[in-house]
C-alpha cells in the first residue's frame, strides 16, 4: 500500500506520528508532503525531533500570509505532485488549511481522501476550521471520527455510513504512549498552564485585551507558550507590558514532550485549542476553554471542561473555582486509534495497490 500523509501545522504532526510508525512495522510505503503552513523551527522542526519522524519528501514553498491565498496554492503544489505520483489514497488530519487543500486537490484528481478527526461540528460556520471540516468531511472516501457524537453529526448530515468509521482518537493514541514511554508523572501542581492562538481571540484587540484582563485578575500563576501569532498579536495591541509586570509568564512554543510534561504538571489547563482541550481531559485536568465554540462536547457533558466567553470577570472566577462536577470517564477510544485506522485503510485500498 502506498499512499501520501499530508501535514502541515503542529497538531498535525501529533496525529500523524504514530500512524508513522505503526504504517512503517507493515511495510506500507508512506510519503509525507509537509506543506509547512507552520515553517518555524518551534513549531515544526521540533516535532520531527520530538517523534523520530524522517524528513518530509515533499516540502511546498507556499507563502502563508492568509487563509484563502495558503489553501489555493497548498492546493495547486498538491495537485502537481499528486497527478504525477498517483498513490492509492491520500490522508490527512483534523481541520487545518492544509487538511482542505489536500481534499480538493485529492478529489479533483479522483484519488481517494481519508480524513482523520471528522464530523466535528461547532455552530459557527464561518469559523475558519469549521469550513475546512465540512468540506473535508464531504469530499473523504473515508472519514475516521474520534468520537460517537461526530459519528452522528455525520450521519445527521446524511453521509453515507459505510464511509463512516469510529476509530478513537490519534491524540490520545500520541499521549498515551509518551507518557508510557517517558514515564512522566502526572499530578496537579501548582501553576496552570494556557494555550491561545484561536483567530477569534487574537485578532480584535477588544477581545484579546478582555481575556488578558481575565488571565491577570485570577491573580495566578500561569505558563504561557505563546503561539508565534499570539505573540505578534499581543506585542501589535500593546498588551506585553501589562503581562510582563504579572504572574504570567510567557515562554516560546514547546515541542510535544515538553509541553505534555508542562501540563502534567499543572493544575488546571486554560486553552482554545481543539488539541489541548482533549489532553487536558486526558490529563485529568479540570480546563476553562477560552471560546463560547463548543468542540468535543462530551468533555463539557462529563463536567470536566467549562466555556467561556471574552469576559474578565467570568474568566477569573472560572481559573480560580472551576473543579469537575462529574466522575471521570473514558472517552476518545482505547489508544489503539492508529491500528484501526491502517487495518480499514488496508481493507479498503489494499488490494488495488500500486505499491513499487
Ligand atoms: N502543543 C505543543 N507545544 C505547545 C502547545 C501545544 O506541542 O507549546 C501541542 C499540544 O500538545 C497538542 C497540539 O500542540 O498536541 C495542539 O495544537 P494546537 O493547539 O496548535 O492546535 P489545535 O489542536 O487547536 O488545532
């Protein structure tokens, strides 16, 4: 079997690493088009540190100043490659500009896409990855969902159910076997730990400066590895001096094992992130998501995780009070997301492979 992962951004490499691994033990030929919508070291290179992934064999030269102009060229440089090579399908994971542009180009060029991370659904369709979903969700010959809501969501949208398939999730899969593999201790600490990089947080000033003004009035201690646009975001509004003089401390983007074994540690997670939210769970850790969109709602259901909105007061008083108000269960699959994934693939595209 051979067929192209294509990734692009950080949680992208985090999905993708255990399907390396796990694709290589059967021999199955795996070609990684990394289109580097993140380029920088601390958000890419790292990664490929951090999980002993090879290099890329095909790195796009896309500039990315924007969402449409990064997914149309994305899309033109994939077409390329994908009319010249011809694998047997094409995958790619979660909701990112690159997981688009890999589908269109994909199916324009009538090569099975997989989508990995589907049928999630917020409310707002205008939201970035929300687009990038749907679309995604729509074009996959094969959609793998981590959780028995999206399954639904699927469903209710009238996909077809033999392309549908319950398989966990692949960021549990990468968590589970670091913190197995590196023997890191998880216990409740002393600090919280904070991700933001959501674009509705971090492009109106208004809204930024409300939740800084929430994060500051908690009066706790937070770690904060700025995402590179959260920063340029932060420095633009005029926002650092202010969190220069608090108990916030803002620190570089981490690799994968340094950032687990941050939040590890912690005592509660603050985050947008769709990812960080899941590994919050995961963690144990109670976690006050910074965004009214609601993803991955069974974390909330279980009372492990509450939302909120750009309101100072709220946000303090969440950091400070929120503790889980129901029994810990196991959600996102067994760990195992990655050997089902390959075992349907293989099913599915095996026997017509043009592997050489
Ligand atoms: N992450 C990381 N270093 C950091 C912050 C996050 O390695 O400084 C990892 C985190 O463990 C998770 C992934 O990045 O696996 C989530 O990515 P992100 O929040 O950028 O995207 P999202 O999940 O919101 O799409």
């Amino acid at each position: 079997m051979r067929f192209y992962s294509i990734v692009g951004t950080r949680p992208n490499f985090v999905k993708e690493f255990l399907i390396h691994m796990e694709s290589s033990r059967r021999g199955f030929q795996e070609i990684i088009v990394h289109t580097r919508q993140h380029y920088d070291r601390d958000m890419s290179d790292v990664f490929f540190e951090d999980f002993a992934l090879p290099a890329p064999h095909y790195l796009l030269t896309v500039e990315n100043n924007d969402n449409v102009s990064f997914t149309a060229g994305a899309m033109q440089q994939l077409g390329r490659l994908l009319s010249e090579d011809r694998p047997d399908f094409v995958l790619a994971y979660g909701d990112v500009n690159t997981t688009l542009s890999a589908a269109v180009a994909a199916s324009k060029l009538r090569i099975p896409f997989a989508h990995v991370e589907a049928g999630i659904r917020t409310a707002d369709r205008y939201n970035p990855e929300e687009i990038n979903r749907r679309v995604a969700d729509t074009l996959a010959e094969v959609n793998y969902c981590c959780t028995e809501t999206h399954v639904r969501n699927l469903k209710a949208e009238g996909h077809d159910a033999s392309r549908i398939v319950l398989s966990g999730d692949l960021m549990k899969d990468a968590l589970l076997y670091t913190l197995s593999r590196l023997e890191l201790p998880v216990v409740r600490g002393d600090y919280m730990v904070l991700t933001l990089h959501r674009q509705e947080n971090i492009m109106v000033r208004d809204r930024l400066a409300a939740i800084v003004e929430g994060l500051l009035r908690s009066d706790q201690r937070i770690v904060f590895p700025a995402h590179p646009r959260t920063r340029k975001q932060l420095e633009q509004f005029d926002l650092m001096p202010r969190l220069a003089r608090s108990k916030i401390e803002i620190i570089p983007p981490l690799g994968y094992v340094d950032f687990i074994r941050l939040a590890a540690g912690a005592n509660k997670v603050l985050t947008d992130s769709g990812g960080v939210r899941r590994e919050a769970y995961l963690l144990k850790k109670p976690c006050i998501v910074l965004i009214e969109l609601s993803w991955f709602p069974e974390i909330s259901q279980v009372g492990w995780k509450v939302l909120t909105g750009p309101d100072p007061e709220r946000i303090a008083f969440l950091i400070n009070t929120f503790e889980p108000t129901g029994p810990y269960r196991e959600l996102f699959g067994d760990g195992r997301a990655h050997v089902k994934i390959l075992d349907d693939l293989e099913q599915r595209f095996g026997s017509s492979s043009n592997a050489r």
